[in-house]
C-alpha cells in the first residue's frame, strides 16, 4: 500500500543527571532526592505535501514562555519549519524537573533548561530524519470514573471523559508506529511530599501502551485539567495541602493502567487508516496579564491586608518578600499544624495567593504592558486541536468543541508557553470567584480565554474555507 503521507517518531530520555528543584508544588524547599521512573520528551513528524508539523511532548510541568520561544526559534531555523509547525506541550506532572530559571539559584535548574532546549530541538530533527510513509487512524475513548473536579468538588462531577486518540499505522505493514493520545487531569498521584523525579500516572499509561503494542510509541498530551484531580486524590479543595500527599506508586499504577486500558479499547476499535490530512495556524494575541491593569496604590493596599491576613496565621515578624516557594511552604505547614478548618483555610492560602500575585504585579512595568500569547489550530484526519498556553478548565474544552461544531474537537493544554490558569470569564463571574484557586490565579484578563477560543474558532473557519477550495 502507497502513501503521500510522512510520520517520523523519535523519543528522548530527559532525566535529570542530578539533584534538581521539582516543580508543581510551592510546599517544596529543597531538591530531588532520586529517580522513581525516567521522564521523557517524545516528537511525531508529521508531513502531508507541503504541509508539516513536529508535536512535541514532554514529562514535564509546562513549557514556559521563553523556552517554547527558543526551541521554535531554533527548530525553525534548523529545520525550515514555521511556528504554527511546531508544538510544544507537557504533560503537566508535578513530580518533573522545574523547566524554567527563576533567577533565584534553584539547585541544577539552570543547566537542566539549557539542556533541555538543545534536546528538544534535536529530537524534533530525528524525528524529522526518521520520517516514512504511514497512515493515520482515530478514536474517541472514554474514562469518565477516573476523574474527579475539585472546583465543584465533584457536585457535579463535571469533566471531559472524552479521550482523543491518534493512530500513526506503517503504511506498508500496517503495524501500529505511535499513539497520540490525550486526557484531562492533573498527575498528581503523587504529591509535595514525594522527593522523587517521575512522569507520574501519564508515564504508566505511555508503557502500558508501548508494551501492548511493541514497537509502538505513545505520546500523551494534557487537555482541560485545570479543574480536574485524580479519583485517587481525596476530596480537598485545591488549595488545601492535605488533599496532595500521601500518595504513592500504587495509585499512580492504578490510574495508568486505568488510562492505558482505555486508550487501548479505543485503539482497538478506531476507524480505517487514511492518508494525512494535515492543516495548522497559529497566532499570537496581545493580552494583559491578569490584574495587569490595577491601580499601583490600590495594589499596593491589597498587598497590605494580605500580609495583615499572612501575620495573623504565620506570625507578626514573618519577612514581606518571600521567595514563593517558602512563602506557599510556610503557610501550607500552618494549615497541617494548625488544623485549619475550611474557612481559616482559604483565607490564610488566599491571602498568600495574593501576595505572590500582587507583588509580582508591583515588580512589573507602568503602564502596564500586554503579553504575547500563542494559540494554534491543528486539523488532523477530523480532529481538530486548539493549543492554548497554560491550564484550561473543563467548561474552555467544551465551548471549543462547541465552536468546532463536532466531539472531535479538543484543546491542547499546556503547549507553547505557560500563563497559569485560564479559565472563561463566566468561572470569574462565579459566586465567591474571588475566592478561587482557579480564578485568583488566572494568569490572563477574564474575558480573555473566551476571545482565544474565538479566535481559534475564525482559524479553523479559514483553514477548513481553505481545504473546500
């Protein structure tokens, strides 16, 4: 059987040689202890005619701003490549290197991102090299019992069950080469108090699957986690600290297995392999950051009543420019030392959301300056994908599919930069929305997602004006 379609898969091992700050949980003051299973970056090149693609996914955190603009800068160069023929994604795990250099002297973070960014761009070129005609393959599985939303504390349990599957098949074998697959939910199976590097449960699921069907490489990309947990976490909000430890390697098995078994059944019954169809954009939005317009002085005030809020929880003569990690570090401590209940809770871990955020906004520019935000449609073989910067809630994947106007229509969190939460304008409408872990640290203006799925949903319209023609 002939193909005019092009897939390469190349895989690397980014294990961090040595102690490095974990990211994903503020609780942790002091570097990585071990290996509890290798991390990954993995690359599919994609190439149908004069139309490319290098996916890229990693076990990692996210992929911040400045390192998704190097490795696109350097992978377009090398590779001739555009930026809307480049994605970067991660996986979102919480027991990942920290992919990023916060300027204050983390154990080995500094050389783990220099090495990351030359891995990355090298793994996209031997994917490239290792390109050869294949057929593509889709499905849509479920696992809706394997996720819980921690916003509305499964009252209801409102997530997307929905898993997108993409088969990558040899076009002269048949046999299965990679599988594309996605899911929404936090790898969180293990929490702060785990020291130990791991792909947590999106790292089982990817070697259940490789070992089901040897000589395959499964890639897994996250979709709308921001909301959503783990069945295997207890029912906490999210910011409680006592709802992320105590987890272990048994429960990241479990939801692995779980994953796999479901992407598995769907492998199983996907529909006919085709030739690649293949059509992307991508463009970059001017945004404020969230509260990137208020007032210095009335900052400045709030910043004072969280610090007055701090003091009752953690002392009068607690410092007032903390690091986050110690800041988040000591106030979860008092919560598990003081026994704090819902409401003393939220307040304490409130107020220390805030002061991170409001003096983060103080250190930035007057007048305040938009930020460059990347969103990219890809169209592959019926599914169309939306990759937004940051974690997008349940409700952001369903008005993309909405707009798209079919079930295989899903967001691509976590991909090309990093900008925090991003939830829809109605989450900041929410009663108590102030109050909310998700809104308090949208990384963008409310009203903003809205505008990207928008926008993304203009993309799409051209793209598909462009393949009727």
């Amino acid at each position: 059987m002939t193909s005019n379609s092009k897939i390469g898969v190349a895989v690397r091992d980014i294990t961090p040689a040595g102690p490095v700050m974990l990211a994903g949980f503020g609780q942790r003051v002091s570097p990585s202890e071990g290996v509890l299973d290798p991390i990954f970056a993995k690359a599919l090149w994609l190439e149908a005619g004069a139309t490319r693609l290098a996916f890229i996914t990693t076990d990692l955190l996210c992929i911040p701003g400045p390192l998704a603009a190097a490795v696109t800068l350097a992978a377009g160069e090398q590779l001739g490549l555009a930026p809307a023929e480049i994605c970067l994604t991660a996986s979102h795990t919480h027991s990942g290197p920290a992919p990023y250099d916060a300027g204050d002297g983390a154990p080995g973070v500094a050389a783990y991102v220099a090495f990351l960014q030359a891995a990355l761009v090298e793994l996209a070129a031997a994917a490239r090299d290792d390109a050869r005609p294949a057929r593509v393959a889709t499905a849509v599985g479920a696992a809706a019992d394997l996720f819980f939303n921690r916003r509305t504390r499964g009252r209801p349990n409102r997530v997307d069950p929905r898993l997108p599957v993409i088969v990558i098949e040899d076009a002269e074998t048949g046999a299965t080469r990679a599988v594309l697959f996605g899911a929404g939910c936090h790898p969180v199976t293990l929490g702060w108090d785990n020291p130990l590097v791991s792909a947590d449960f999106p790292g089982v699921a990817q070697k259940v699957i490789e070992a089901a069907l040897p000589g395959a490489v499964a890639l897994f990309f996250n979709t709308t986690e921001g909301n959503v947990i783990p069945i295997t976490s207890p029912d906490r909000d999210a910011l409680d600290p006592r709802g992320y430890c105590g987890g272990g390697p048994a429960d990241t098995r479990r939801m692995g297995e779980a994953l796999a078994e479901a992407v598995l059944a769907a492998h199983a019954r996907r529909g006919p392999a085709r030739e690649l169809s293949l059509r992307t954009a991508r463009q970059t939005l001017s945004i404020l950051p969230n509260a990137g317009a208020g007032d210095p002085a009335q900052v400045a005030a709030e910043l004072a009543e969280s610090h007055r809020v701090l003091a009752d929880y953690l002392g009068d003569d607690l410092p007032r420019a903390l690091p986050p990690g110690p800041l988040w570090s000591m106030a979860s401590a008092a919560v598990i030392r003081l026994d704090l209940d819902e409401d003393d809770m939220r307040r304490l871990m409130i107020a220390c959301c805030r002061c991170l955020g409001l003096t983060a906004r103080l250190a930035r520019p007057e007048p305040p300056r938009p930020s460059p935000v990347p969103i990219q449609v890809i169209s592959l073989n019926g599914v169309d994908l939306l990759t937004l910067p940051g974690e997008v809630l349940v409700e952001v994947g369903e008005a993309w599919r909405d707009v798209a106007g079919h079930d295989k229509a899903f967001v691509v969190g976590l991909a090309n930069g990093h900008f925090r939460y991003l939830p829809l304008a109605a989450h900041h409408a929410e009663p108590q929305a102030d109050q909310r872990y998700e809104t308090v640290t949208a990384g963008l203006t409310p009203g903003s997602v809205d505008k990207a799925v928008a926008a993304a949903g203009e993309m799409l319209d051209l793209m598909r004006g462009a393949l009727a023609e």
